[in-house]
C-alpha cells in the first residue's frame, strides 16, 4: 500500500497507549472510529501488506487522508468512547445502527408527584424511569394504550389539588384515575403507577396477588363498587399476562436473547425480552456497514451500541456464539447495571439454546420480510417515475425532483421552501429554506420567482466555480439558503438541475417559475409544471389545458407526496421565522393593528400569550378591534 509522507509521520508518532483513532478522508469526514489497547501497533495494522486484510479494510486504507487519536486512561474507556464517537459521526465503514436517533422509549416521569407516562426520544438523567429502546413507536403507543386501560394514569396538565369539582371524561370512560377530585390519593396514585412499572419489568405475580386481595377485602366490606373496578383490572391483567409466553417454568435470571440474521449486506438483530421466566417482548434492529464483517465482529458491535442505548441492561445475555473483548464489555454492561453482575453467555444445549435459536430463525424472517417490503416499495417507486414520465412526456425518468413552495402569514415572515425527491424518496439533506426579503407583502407570485431566481442564480454559481477560481461568481442569496464564493466547494443542493421542477400553486406560479428558467436559458431544459391544490390539476407552462392523473395511480401518490412535504417544510420554516421575529414584533406586523390598538389589545388581554389564546369573538371586545381586525390578528398569531 502506498503511504502518504503525512500518513507515515503520523504513524511513526502513534504512542503506544489505549484510546481511540478517528481516520477521515481528503474531504476531513470522519470515515472510521476504532479503538485499541495500543494506539501504535492497532493503528500501523491498517498500513500492512493488504493481503491479509478483508475487502472493507483495503477501501477503508485507500480512502485515509488523515488519522487523529484521543487517550484515556483504560481500556473501558476507551470502549465507551468509541461507542459515543460513533453514535455522534455515524462513520461509513463502521457498523452500526441504523437509525438510532429516532428510536422511541417510554418514560415514567418520577420527579412530578403525580407521575406521568408519556413517550419520548430522548434519555436523560433526571430521575425518571425509562423502557427502551424500541423500534416502532406505533408498537409504544399500543402498548400504553393497553396499559392505561388497567392503569389509567394522568395524560393532562392539571394542578393536582384533590379538590376540583368535576373530573374530565377520561375518567367517566375509566382512562383516568382522577386524582384531581380526590378519586384517588397521592399514595394509591403512586403505587399504581409502580404497579405499571412492575408490568413493563415482566414481574406481575406479586401486583396480581394483592389486587386479587383488596377485591376480596371490599366485597368482603360491602364495598361492592370498588370490587367490582378491581375485578376489572385484575381481568385486563391477566389477559395481558396470558399473552407472555412463559419459556422457563423454574426461577431463571432475567435475560436478553440475542440472535443475528444476514443476507446480501444486511444484517438483522433480534431480541427476546425474557423478564420473571416469561417473553414480555422482542424488537429487532438493522444494521448498517455490516458488508465484510464476520458474526463475531457484528454481534460486538451490535451489544456495544445497543445497550449505550439501552434503559436498563439484564442480568444474562445469551448470545448465539462468542465474541471479542467478552471480557471488557462484560465488564461494561456491570458498570451500566450500577455495578451489579452480568453475564454474557453462549449457551449450547437445553431450554437457553433452543431460545437462541429460536431468535435466530425469528430475525432471518424478519430480514426476509423487509426486504419483500423495501423491494416492493423500490418496485412502486420505480413503477411511479414511469407514469410521471409518461404523464408528463418527459425524456426520461425523472429521477431528481424539486418541489418548491411559499408559506407566510399576511404577507410577514415570508418563506420558499425547496425539497428534493431523488428516484421517488425525499433527500432530506438536500432540502433547502429562502427567507423572503425582496417582497413586500402577501404576494406569492414574486416571492415563487424570488426563491427560483436564487436558486438557479446558485447553480449558475457552481457551474462557474467548477469551470475555473477565476470566473466563480458570488451569489448573495440571503438567508437559509447559503453562499457560493470564489475557492468554495459547490453546494450539492443546487449544483444540479432537476429532471422535473413543481411550483405549489396554479397558472401564476407557473408563470413566474418559467419566467425565472427563461431568464437563465432553462426554459426547455428544466421541464416545469405546476400543481394546484384544490383538484390536484397539473398545469404546463403556455397550454391552456391542466392535466389530472389517474386516481389510484402511483404517479398521482408521488405527486401528492412531493407537494405536501415541501407544504410542510415551508410551514416549519416560517413559524421558525416567525418566532426569532417575536410575537410583539409580529403584532405590530398585522396590517391595520397601530400603536394605538396594539396598547389597546394588550391592554385589554395583558399580554401576546392571552391575545393569542383568545377567540374571534373575545378580541373583539378590546377597543377599536372590528370582527375583520379580530380575524387578521387571529390567523396571524396561530
């Protein structure tokens, strides 16, 4: 392999200590986090005769530019380092999971005095119990939705006092203890929230014993109303409790199973949740960057990052083979679990073996089923570009898509937004917000042809720039949306045009937008439509016939995506803008609102917050403020 005189320099000053090396390309990304007992002799590894190395490594060798490395003081430090290096890069040529940003947890939230349960994507230490992390939300939701009908826990904002006059309809429908008028005190309040703690642990002999004990003591007291509500419950346990497949009949530690599927360059954990001898419940996860790696490598990686992100580690994982560094994430996983013992184990015969494999053959199913889906979404994918192209008599598929759109609120806070489908799939890095600043006004016309003219006066930027430093152009383009300049590497967003350009809106936008390609010697290249929203019509530019596709048709599907999801990236970017404005600044923005009646408005509410809140009807009642004033300030404040 050949050496760089910067890469050898680097090599020849590696110290021979633990911690973690972060190898990046030409570009300065991070393409590998690693860690190693001895920085000096792991890192020289990668620069050895590329013989012995697997076909990932020889790219990875090809591709470094530059090595960085951190010390720590251990080993173990040096594993929960790269595991958050990791996490925090997302380098290409690591394994890793995929994304583990979005999974959701469930969360008790301890710290109030009436605690509630509510379902968040961030775990952070502040004194509440987390359950996670899971895969699918709607799968979260369900769960809670079956578990607030035995446990009906708080979901509003009220200040419990235990003196309201009446509860809300929750409680009529049995979804609320009520606490609020004092159907339930802090203390039983607790405890049922604990008992629900104690269900998503898997342990629910106990809370069913005791249950079944205070039903027998009211019925026993003539208290026959209150039997009768724990009868109830203790059904809806049990019918949960029969779901739980019970896998092991004598006392067993509480343990994880986990197990590992793969075909082509896509591999698929699963595990089984066993909590009090019962399968409370199974997830499985994909991973990426998997290609060229063994088992062993990929089932380290996976217990790594999975239990970084875990809410609790158990007291066993069984794994179907070993691994490397057993030792040190062992003594990792202890360290999670508040140094208390875990245990990695291989089993290899009886009840455990049959139980990892049973997750085996789970997650090779569960790989076989994604994968039928993602070819069959490929499949409408593709089937949908075809149409489009057909429809639109493109000359091919129009594999890039802009869709661009324009959100403001009586003409303030104006901004266009631009999104990016690439072969039928949203590419968010791609996406694109203009904060308006030429227009005055609620004119969508010209503010269409503000956002396009920026827009193609940037890609007119990055050809120049790639022609040559000395004729690259700079664009002011304003805000959100970035400048190209002299030496500056061209933004990817907009240094390629698209096969097919959609304006949000009719005949007018339409008109602008191919006004702007027009001006830039596109008109012909581009193709342009325009889609209107309420008939789902698509307009071309000079014909004065729209065209509708075919209802059912994927080509329609597409469309619809397209123009909603560049609606809602508009709407996010202007109430962002809005808010940096200042809901004062925006009051005094409303046309017709002066000093005199803003003193009025806030005056007669006593601040922004109330006038907001306020109806229709209520804003009238402050001076000066007419039905047609109320209406404006309304829409302006929502």
């Amino acid at each position: 392999m050949d050496i760089s005189d910067h890469i050898r320099g680097i090599l020849d000053t590696l110290p021979a200590k633990p911690g973690c090396y972060l190898m990046k390309n030409a570009a300065g990304t991070i393409i590998y986090v690693g860690k190693a007992v001895s920085l000096r002799s792991r890192v020289r590894s990668y620069f050895h005769a590329e013989a012995g190395h697997d076909h990932k490594t020889r790219r990875l060798g090809r591709e470094i530019a530059n090595i960085e490395w951190i010390l720590v003081g251990s080993e173990l430090e040096a594993l929960i380092l790269e595991m958050n290096l990791i996490k925090k890069h997302r380098p290409k040529y690591n394994i890793r999971l995929k994304d583990d940003k979005r999974y959701p947890y469930i969360k008790i939230h301890w710290g109030e005095a009436y605690p509630k349960v509510t379902v968040t994507r961030l775990m952070t230490e502040d004194g509440a119990r987390y359950f996670g992390p899971y895969t699918s939300a709607w799968a979260v939701y369900q769960t809670l939705d079956v578990l607030r009908r035995v446990f009906p826990y708080l979901t509003c904002d009220r200040v419990i006092s235990g003196a309201d006059k009446r509860a809300c309809l929750y409680y009529d429908i049995h979804l609320c203890a009520a606490p609020c008028i004092g159907a339930i005190d802090q203390a039983g309040y607790r405890q049922m929230i604990a008992d629900l703690q104690e269900f998503l642990n898997g342990h629910s002999e106990g809370i069913i014993s005791r249950i079944q004990q205070e039903m027998e003591n009211a019925s026993v007291e003539l208290r026959f109303e209150k039997a009768a509500a724990l009868r109830d419950q203790l059904k809806a346990m049990q019918s949960i409790v029969e779901r739980q497949k019970v896998v092991f009949t004598t006392d067993y530690l509480d343990s994880d199973v986990v197990a590992l599927a793969r075909a082509d360059n896509e591999a698929c954990v699963q595990i089984f949740f066993i909590r009090g001898g019962k399968l409370i419940g199974r997830e499985y996860f994909i991973l990426e960057g998997a290609e060229d790696a063994a088992d062993a490598e990929v089932m380290a990686q996976f217990v790594k990052q999975f239990y970084t992100e875990a809410a609790s580690v158990p007291q066993q994982v069984m794994l179907p083979q070993e691994i490397e560094e057993a030792q040190i994430i062992q003594q990792w996983l202890r360290s999670r679990r508040g140094g208390q013992k875990v245990e990695m184990i291989v089993p290899k015969d009886g009840q455990p073996h049959e139980l990892v494999q049973m997750a085996a053959e789970n997650a090779a199913e569960t790989l076989q089923a994604l994968r039928a889906q993602w070819q069959a979404d490929r499949h409408k994918q593709e089937q949908a570009l075809a149409e489009l192209q057909a429809a639109l008599q493109l000359a091919g598929p129009p594999n890039r898509i802009e869709c661009y759109d324009i959100s403001n609120t009586q003409g303030t806070a104006s901004v266009g937004s631009m999104v990016v489908f690439t072969q039928g799939v949203p590419d968010k890095k791609l996406y694109r917000r203009f904060n308006i600043g030429s227009v005055a006004g609620p004119d969508d016309f010209a503010s269409m042809e503000e956002v396009l003219t920026r827009r193609f006066r940037r890609w007119q930027a990055a050809q120049e720039t790639e022609a040559g430093p000395s004729s690259a152009l700079t664009c002011a383009c304003g805000t959100g949306a970035g400048k190209a300049g002299p030496g500056s590497k061209p933004d990817a967003a907009f240094a390629f045009l698209p096969d097919l350009l959609i304006v949000d809106g009719g005949k007018g936008q339409l008109s602008r937008a191919a006004g702007v390609l027009q001006k830039f010697g596109l008109f012909g290249k581009v193709p342009v439509v325009g889609l209107a929203k309420e008939h789902e019509e698509i307009f071309f530019p000079g014909r004065p016939y729209s065209l509708s596709l075919p209802r059912h048709s994927q080509a329609l599907y597409l469309v619809q995506r397209i123009r909603d999801e560049a609606h809602r990236f508009a709407i996010i970017a202007h109430r962002q803008r809005r808010a940096k404005q200042g809901l004062a600044s925006a009051l005094d923005s409303i046309p017709g609102i002066g000093p005199a009646r803003r003193k009025s408005l806030l005056k007669h509410f006593g601040s922004v917050d109330k006038i907001r809140e306020a109806s229709v009807v209520e804003l009238t009642a402050a001076p000066g403020i007419t039905p047609a004033l109320a209406e404006s300030v309304k829409a302006h404040l929502e």
